[in-house]
C-alpha cells in the first residue's frame, strides 16, 4: 500500500541540487555533525557508540544491508533542509503537485455509471492550495488516513468537479491505493 507522507518526502527529495554521501563512513560523518554527537546517532541508528565512532575513522567500512538501509534514510531525512522547505514553499505557492495514481476512486453512483467506484489509473495536476493542505497537515502529524482525505478532496476536486464547475458536493471515495507518486 502506497504511503502519502513516503510520496510526499520522495517528491520533494528530487528537488536535490546534490546526492547524499555515498560512503557509510561519511553518512556517519554527516549524521554525527548534524545530531553533534556519536551518542544521538547510536541512539537514532539502534547501534552501540562505539560502532559509530569506527564507521567515523573508516575502520568498518561496510555496514550491514539493515543499517545501510537506516543509515540512508536518517541523511536523506536530514540532507539539505533549505533545499527542501524552497521545494516545499514553490509547489504550495505557485506550482502545485502532480498526482500518479491506480486506486479504486469515484463515488458512490447507480451501477454502471461511469463515475461509479472502480479502479482507474489518474495523473492529475492538483493546484497550489491543495498542495498546500498537504504540506501543513504532514507536518501537523496527520494520520495517513488524513492525508490520504485531503489527497481524495483534491483528487475530487480537480477530476469529479472540475474545479468547482459540476457535480457539486460530490463526495469522492479513494480506496484500495495500488501505486501513488506525487511530483513537484
């Protein structure tokens, strides 16, 4: 099952100007200057101190497939926090976000409307205040059940009401996501 908040961190990772360290030794590097200090990298890394001080010098130099994993993920989290509030300020001002999508989606319709409830694949532009809602509620803590409300409002919006221009109060169902990718 395809997570929103994961989809919105990959999106606005592709904003990026530079890779993340490829080498463990430097992801730990990173890690240690940005949480200033071996004991809250072994702490976020479920990892002894003094494992992290060797991947520092390069004394271990390549680290488990699980720890490799957590590693990437704690400096990709962390890389170029500028980069990503500029991404983050552009798409919920003025570009908006683009939705790829295959999950079940419509509303509740006599059978055999073609509006009614099914599987359809969608790649819908969702506007600078949708984008925005996201963006917030991500950072307020939403549940992904509500991010994935406030993605089906937009959804809705732009591919039900056609911008407000029919089928008025409609409410829109988005269920059973097989694939869900936004882009900046």
């Amino acid at each position: 099952m395809a997570s929103v908040s994961d989809g919105l961190d990959r999106a606005v990772q592709q904003a990026f100007t530079r890779p993340i360290p490829k080498s463990a030794g430097a992801q730990m590097r990173y890690l240690v200057k940005q949480l200033k200090g071996t004991r809250a990298v072994a702490d976020a890394l479920g990892v002894s101190q003094r494992t992290v001080e060797r991947y520092v010098k390069d004394q271990i130099r390549r680290p488990r497939a699980d720890l490799a994993a957590r590693l990437a993920d704690a400096v990709r989290a962390r890389w170029q926090p500028r980069i990503r509030e500029q991404a983050r300020r552009q798409a919920a001002t003025s570009t908006g976000l683009v939705v790829d999508t295959r999950a079940r989606f419509g509303f509740t319709a006599a059978p055999g409307t073609s509006d009614d409830a099914r599987i359809r694949h969608l790649t819908i532009a969702l506007p600078p205040q949708h984008a925005a809602r996201l963006f917030d509620a991500q950072d307020a803590g939403a549940s992904e059940q509500q991010l994935r409300a406030i993605a089906a409002e937009g959804l809705g919006e732009m591919y039900f009401r056609d911008g407000g221009r029919r089928a008025h109060g409609l409410e829109v169902e988005f269920t059973d996501v097989e694939h869900l990718k936004f882009d900046l």
